[in-house]
C-alpha cells in the first residue's frame, strides 16, 4: 500500500479555491461556452463509461454537471475533476481544448495512451492529478514546460520518459509544492531537476527503482521540504549520519523498504517538527535512541521488520499523540513499564515477534481509543482475564497468541466492544470457547489453536455471520460435528488433532481449507463430496478411522493439497484423479488399504511437487508416465508389492529430492540414468528383489557430494491456504523411524536387502554430504573402499551381511561424526583401528568376524554365508565369569522382566494410540536434529 503524506497547507488552499467555485458557479445564470460543452462531450463520446458516472452531462449548461465547475466571472471551464470515475480508454484531445482550466484530476480510472502531445496546452493549470493504479498511461517530462503555474503535480503509475530536456522542464517549475511520482519507474539514481524545485515542500518517490546514494542531493533541501517518501526503493541506499536527521522542518519520513543501515542516530531527537517516522522493513540495527523521546509532535512511529534490539526507552511513553505505534518483528527485550498506559491517543499498537518478557502489561487496559492489539509472540507471563480489555469500546484486532500466558473468560462477560473483527489467543492456554464470541457480528478471524479446551464445539459458532477463517486445532475438542456446515462466509476450517468423532459433515459451500486430520471420524467419505469442494485448496482427512472408497468427485481443479493417508481406505485410486487435478501439488494416500494399479496417466498433473503412495497394497509396475510430473521432489511408494524393474524414466525429473520405493518386488537393476538426478537426497531401494552392480557413477548425485545442507522446497508445501509436512519412514540406525522436521538435513542411501552383487564402488567415498548409508544384506564382495574415509558427515554406516573381505581401512578413522557402524557377518580380517570413533565401537559392530584381532567384546561367533544364507555358531569364549552361575541367572531374570515390563508399555502407547506413536517419533526427530546441530556446533532452536 502507497505512503500517503498531507498534501500541505498550498494544497488545501486550492482546493478550498475550487470548492468555492464549484458552490458559486453552481447558479444557473453562469452557462459555460458552447465550444468548452462540445469538448465534454466529445470526451465523453470517446471514454467507456460503464458505470454512467458521466450521465448528467447532457443539457446545455455544462457547469452542473459532474465533476465539472467553472469560473464565476466568465463562465469558463476552470475545474475537472473525474478521480475514481472507472472510465475507460484514451483521452483523446477534446479535454485539452479548455484552455481555461486550472484544476485537472484525471487519477485513478483506465486510461491508457501518451499525454505528451496534449498537456501543454493547458498553460493555466495549478493543479494536475494523472495517477493511475493500473494502465497504460505515459508522459515525457518536456510536455510539462509550459506549466509554469503548476503547484501540485502527481502522476503515480504514469510511465515517465526522463531525459535531459525532460529533466530541464521540470526543474523549471518554480512554483511547483508537491510532487507524487510513486510507482513512475524512474530507475537509477534520483533526479537532479529536484533540486531546483525551490518551492518544493512535499515530495513523494515511493516504489520508484531508485537506487545510488541520496546524501548530497538532500543537502540542498532541508531547508523547506515538509515531507519526503523514499520508501520501498530497495536499492536507494540511505546513509544514517545523512542530511536527513538534520531536517528540522520534515513532518513526515518514510524510508521503509530501502537500504539504510547502521543505528538510528541520537540527532534524531532533533527532528522536532516530525509527525510521522517509518523505517519499517530496513537494515536498522543497535538501540532506539533515547532522545526520540523529544518528539512530542509524533503520531506514527513504525520501525517493524528491523534489527533493532534492547530495550524500549522508556522516554518513548511521554509520546502522547502517538497513534500507530509499532516495533514488530525486532529483538526486543525486557520489560513493558506501567506508562505504557500513558499513550492515550493510540489507535493502533504491534509489538509483535519480539523477546518482551515479564507480566502482562495491565495498563493496556487505559488504553480506550484502541483499535488494533498486537502482543503476539513475545515471552510475557502470567495470568489475565479476557475483561481487562472490557472498556476498550474501539477494539477490533486482539492477538495475544505464544506468550506463557494463562488467559480465562467468565461465561458470563459481557465486553463493551462489539466490533471485534479479528481474534487470535493461540497457545493462551484457554479451557473454554469464549462465550461472549456469540454476539460478535464482525468477528471474521477466530484462532483459539494449541489451547486446553475440552468440549463440544458451540453450534452457535457456526452461525457467525462474517466468521470466514476458524481455527481450533491442536485443542482436546470432543462430540461430533453438525452434518451439514451450512456457513455461508467460512473458508478457512482447521480442526485438526482434537478428538472430533462420528461422520464427517458436508462442508461450507466455499470452503478453500479443510484440515480435519488427527481426529475419530469415522464411515466413508460422502461420495459427492466434490460438489462441496470447487474452490478448495488444500483438504487433509488423515490420521482418521475413515473407511470405503476415495470417491471420484473429490479431486476438483483448484485442489492444491489432498492428503487421506493414515486411515482404512479400499479400493483403487479414483481413475479420474490424474485428469481432473491439474494444480495439484501434494498427493498423500499413504498407509490405507489401497489396492490395484497405480494409474497409468500421470502426464496431467504436471505440478505435482509431492506423491506418497507407500503402505498400501498397490501391485503391478510403476508407470513410466509418472516422469511427466516434471516439478516431483518427492516420489514414496514403499511398502506396497509392486513388482518390475524401475523405471529409467525417473532420471526425467530434475527436480526429484526423495526416491522411496523400499519394500516391493521391484527386480533387475539401478539404472544408470537414476544415478544422473543432480538433487537427488534420499534413496531407499531396500528391500526388494534388485541386482546386479551399485552403479559407479555416483559423482553424479551432486546433492550428495555436497555436504551443505538442502534447501529443498518439498519439505514443506507452504501455501496460501494451509501448510503441508512432508513425513517419510527410513531404516535409521537399525530402527524403522519417521521423519520429518529433519527430513532437510538427511542424506542417505539404503540399498539393503537385496541381491546386489560385485564391489562397493570407490567414487561412494565422494559422497561427501551423506549421513547414512547401507549396504546390507547383499552379495557384495571385495574390499572395503579407503575411499569411504573421505565421506566427512557420515554417522551410521552399515555393510553387514555381504561378502566383503580384506581390512578394515584405517581411513575410517577420520569419520569423527560415525556413531553407528555395522561390518558384522563379513570375511574381513586384520586388527580393528584403535583410533577415532572406533573407540566407541563394541562387540555388535563386528559380530560374525571370526578373522578380526583386537575385538573389544568377549563371543566370537563364527558365520557361513557362503551359500547366501547365513549360518552362525558360538565356537569361543574369551574371559573368566566374574559372577557365579546362580548370580548370573537371576540378573538374568530380573532383565528379562524389567525389559518385557517396559516394552509391552511402550509397544502398547505406539501400536494403539497414533497421537502417541505420532508424538514420540516427531520427538525422536528433534532428538536427532538437536544431536546433530550440536556435534556440528552450530545454535539451532526447536519449533514445533
């Protein structure tokens, strides 16, 4: 949105000019010229004028008419003001016939055409207003050279030819007070000619692609300029110990969206005059200057989106007529003191996104002219009743949401206020559903997520009339839901992870974002569920008890998001899904019942970022057409009996970051065209029935060799309507795990469990950037690369069960991150390294490796595999009991029944409860990240 300044006390006069001739020209003795009538009309003939704003021009006295005044003395067209009529078209030159005229505003309709051969006949004009906010209007500067009387020109939106006459013409315009050529497209460093704009006291270039440096050029303008708007050019550098903090007359400064960097100077303070300060969305940095406290004239101060940090001084509460006031998203600390109560003028205040901490500011409550209430996301403590704000009438905006807030309501409060519009008290933890909402009439954004409400939804609530957007996940919400939602306003419904039972109701007919994931419904999806869903974006049923078929009408076109996995879902995949879904983005069936084939269409959804079919019972091949969903990042059909090869298609997706396909039937060999995928991350082929050689070309996997982490966007399709969590399940350390806040720093290759055979090629010690990697279970022979040394980020590292043979290469010892090593049941001989992490490394590394010396364990158990089966036997033991037989047996008992104990609880809580199962492996996550982060040394911070 544009800066608006006051026009200035020369503008107000004009216009107070043009009102008096409007009232008295207005009588019907003064009658404007029969040649200035024709030229109204023949614009109004060439304009489209589909709102008939233009319908009283007809008769003969063209000074009644709309918009148009004359000059009281000779009946002459002095004023034409059409600003927001919506016309339509060119111009023309009929308007530029009215050689009288004094005051024309054109702004703001959809004209389109070049103003330059007409606008310098208008030599009388003081007043000229040309802005548009769409269009196709231009104008070269040099038209403007006989305008010599002009006072007040703004042309915001107008496409500007500057050029050194141009330049000259207007610096020519000595009289010139106000000049607005926001969005103008000026580009470069800002003009010269400004500086002859002597009388020049408002100046507004917002969003402007000005750039360079504009110290020297103020210089000669602190002396008269009233306002200045620079905002939004994001490469107009600003220096902080510039002319502008010497301006003492300036009312209004707003540098907001620029470059200016450094600390906010003390001389600030002597900016006396100012009305308005923003710098919002700068690189501000350090401390607000206590001197800011001196400007007493101040009434909006917006300094969001900086680095500023330290405390608020406490000189800013003698600001009295502050108005807006907001320090949003900065690193503001310590307390809130009492005299916050003292801004008494305050309509709109945001200290949002902060680290403010200690009790809840209570002198809020003084505050009564507010309006918008922002106090999101700091650390303040404590417990407030929702009646503080009783006497804040004005009150529309309340956010209090991830504070350590305890906040409760009296059923029977009444607040003053009636015109609540927007209501977000997230994480307050709230035990109820505020009942005074229920004469809210405006309340159109209700957020009571993450709260400890356990109840029955109010049916009341959905009958708010203007209630469009309702947030009450993650609460302990029980009952069912109406069967139909009948809503009329509501298009944003999350009631995600709450206890939500019974059939799933018929949505809002407009509903565009429908979670209600992580709840107890049950039945089938109603199988004309997409008549109710043509403006959806983003619908998740999953983690539910739902049943039956996926029906066919429930893929519509706007559809971004459709996620139904972890239910009890039959059947096949609706054949119509791929054809009708052409914006579809996240396609998650994942652990249902599905059965059939995958479709053999895929070619459509050529927007496709997200395919997860994986725990179901999908058989036959995979489609070589799925390499048309050419922005795939994640491909996961795991743990399904397809059978096949792979298909070499798959090296058609460049964008592909995740290949799971763990699990299945798959036969034959790794193309090598799989192996050329640049962003390829995670590869998990385990499981099947593949063969042949590990490809040796596996420098070509170059998100593996690098070690940065991945900046890939399928961890998370953030969209405008809902956000979605990619979550995959892997072989990590030995345990089946699921991941999915950490799924960005994961780089791994599992290739285990199958029939691969010949060496592990030596380029796999390239893969710099790889966490994991297994190779179990195969066929594989010959020596352990020394290669493998030179893979830095490696942490767990399994090649037991295969042939392999020779030494254990003491370059593994460099592998300072290796916590899980695996190289049991080999032919491998030699002494195990005593240097690095293999210090850490006990008997279950090296199990079945009778040709190892140095073993830190006390069994040798001698393996066969020569067959492909393994056959293992204990032929030695090394050491004396330090306990007796009958000592041994009973701490052997007591083991026994303290792990069976503890794991029939912790089989129980996974296997039966999915909120549970769902939190512990989201914990084990941020376990494993925080590990990380910390042997990497780098700072990291969980949020959930």
């Amino acid at each position: 949105m544009e800066s608006s300044f006051p026009y200035g006390r020369v503008a107000f006069a004009i216009m107070t000019i043009s009102l008096c001739c409007i009232c008295f020209t207005s009588s019907p003795a003064i009658a404007c010229s029969l040649h200035e009538r024709n030229h109204l009309l023949d614009f109004k003939a060439a304009v489209i004028d589909e709102d008939k704003m233009l319908s009283s021009w007809h008769g003969f006295n063209c000074c009644t008419w709309s918009g148009v005044s004359c000059d009281f003395s000779t009946g002459h067209v002095s004023l034409l003001d059409l600003s927001g009529y919506n016309l339509q078209g060119n111009i023309g030159s009929s308007l530029f016939q009215l050689a009288q005229l004094e005051h024309l505003d054109l702004s703001y309709n959809l004209f389109h055409g070049n103003f330059t051969p007409h606008i310098g006949k208008l030599k009388r004009l003081s007043f000229l207003d040309l802005s548009v906010h769409f269009g196709e209007l231009s104008l070269s500067l040099e038209s403007l050279s006989n305008l010599v009387s002009l006072e007040y020109l703004s042309l915001s939106g107008v496409e500007i030819s500057v050029t050194k006459e141009g330049a000259e013409a207007l610096g020519g315009l000595s009289k010139l007070q106000l000049l607005h050529m926001s969005r103008c497209r000026l580009k470069g460093p800002i003009p010269n000619f400004l500086v002859n704009l002597t009388s020049l006291l408002h100046l507004s270039l917002f969003s402007s692609c000005l750039s360079a440096q504009i110290r020297a050029w103020l210089e000669d303008m602190t002396a008269h300029l009233l306002s200045l708007d620079l905002s939004w050019n994001e490469n107009l550098k600003v220096d902080v110990s510039s002319a502008i903090w010497n301006m003492s007359s300036l009312e209004h400064l707003d540098l907001s969206g620029t470059r200016i960097e450094g600390e906010i100077p003390p001389a600030i303070g002597n900016m006396l005059s100012l009305q308005s300060l923003h710098l919002s969305e700068t690189r501000i940095a350090g401390e607000i200057p206590s001197t800011i406290g001196n400007l007493l004239s101040l009434q909006s101060l917006d300094l969001s989106n900086t680095s500023i940090e330290g405390e608020i001084p406490v000189s800013i509460f003698n600001l009295s007529k502050l108005v807006l006031f907001d320090l949003s998203h900065n690193m503001l600390t310590g307390l809130m003191p009492p005299s916050l109560g003292s801004l008494s003028s305050l309509v709109y205040l945001d200290l949002s996104y902060n680290q403010l901490n200690g009790t809840f500011p209570l002198t809020v409550s003084h505050l009564v002219r507010l309006e918008y209430l922002w106090l999101n996301s700091n650390n303040f403590s404590g417990s407030i009743s929702l009646s503080l704000f009783h006497n804040l009438t004005r009150l529309q905006n309340l956010s209090l949401s991830n504070n350590h807030l305890i906040v409760s309501t009296d059923s029977t409060w009444i607040p003053q206020f009636k015109k609540l519009v927007f209501l977000n008290l997230r994480s307050c933890n709230l035990d109820r559903i505020p009942s005074f909402l229920v004469t809210q009439y405006d309340l159109g954004y209700l957020d009571l997520s993450a709260n400890n409400i356990a109840a029955n939804i109010p049916s009341w609530i959905w009958d708010l009339p203007s209630l469009f957007h309702l947030n009450l996940s993650s609460n302990q919400l029980s009952g069912s839901l109406p069967s139909r939602l009948a809503s009329r306003t509501l298009w944003y419904l999350d009631l995600h992870n709450n206890s939500l039972e019974g059939d799933l109701p018929v949505p809002p007919a407009g509903i565009r974002l429908l979670h209600m994931s992580m709840n107890q419904f049950n039945g089938s999806i109603p199988i004309d569920i997409g008549q109710h869903l043509q403006y959806t974006h983003f619908l998740s049923l999953s983690s539910n008890n739902l049943s039956g078929p996926i029906p066919n009408s429930i893929c519509t076109p706007d559809l971004k998001v459709l996620e139904l996995s972890n239910n009890m879902l039959s059947g096949i995949i609706p054949p119509h899904l791929t054809r009708n879904c052409s914006f579809l983005s996240v396609l998650d069936f994942a652990e249902n019942h599905l059965e059939g084939k995958m479709p053999a269409e895929w070619g459509n959804l050529e927007e496709l970022h997200t395919l997860k079919l994986n725990t179901n019972h999908l058989t036959g091949i995979i489609p070589s057409s799925i390499s048309k969903c050419r922005s795939l990042q994640v491909l996961d059909v795991a743990n399904n009996n397809l059978e096949g090869s792979i298909p070499h298609q798959i090296a058609m997706l460049p964008q592909l970051h995740v290949l799971m396909l763990r699990s299945n039937q798959l036969q034959g060999g790794i193309p090598p065209q799989v192996i050329d995928l640049p962003n390829l991350q995670i590869l998990d082929l385990s499981g099947n029935k593949l063969s042949g050689s590990i490809p040796s070309n596996l420098t070509n996997l170059l998100a593996m060799v690098d070690a940065s982490q991945s900046n890939a966007s399928h961890l998370e399709e953030d969209l405008v309507f809902g956000r979605y969590t990619n979550q995959i399940t892997m072989t990590w350390k030995g345990l089946d795990v699921e991941f999915t806040q950490v799924l960005f720093i994961l780089k791994c290759i599992d290739l285990s469990n199958n029939y691969f055979s010949g060496s592990i090629p030596p380029r796999m010690g390239s893969l710099k950037g790889l966490i994991a990697l297994n190779l179990s279970r195969n066929h594989l022979s010959g020596q352990i690369p020394r290669t493998l040394g030179g893979m830095d980020q490696l942490e767990s590292l399994d090649l037991s069960l295969n042939r392999l043979n020779g030494k254990i290469p003491l370059e593994l010892q460099s592998l300072s991150y290796l916590q899980i090593l695996n190289l049991s049941y080999n032919m491998i001989d030699g002494k195990v390294p005593h240097g690095g992490q293999f210090l850490t490394f006990g008997e279950s590394s090296y199990l079945g490796s009778p040709k190892l010396s140095g073993i830190p364990f006390t069994n040798i158990t001698v393996c066969n595999n020569s067959s492909g089966y393994v056959n293992c036997t204990n032929v030695e033991t090394i050491g004396e009991a330090e306990n007796s037989d009958a000592d041994m047996i009973e701490w052997a008992v007591q083991l026994g029944l303290s792990y069976g104990l503890g794991f029939s609880i912790v089989f129980g809580l996974l296997a039966f409860n999915k909120r549970v199962r769902k939190s512990i492996f989201n914990l084990y996550d941020v376990i494993i990240l925080g590990v990380d982060r910390c042997i990497r040394g780098e700072r990291w911070k969980y949020i959930p």
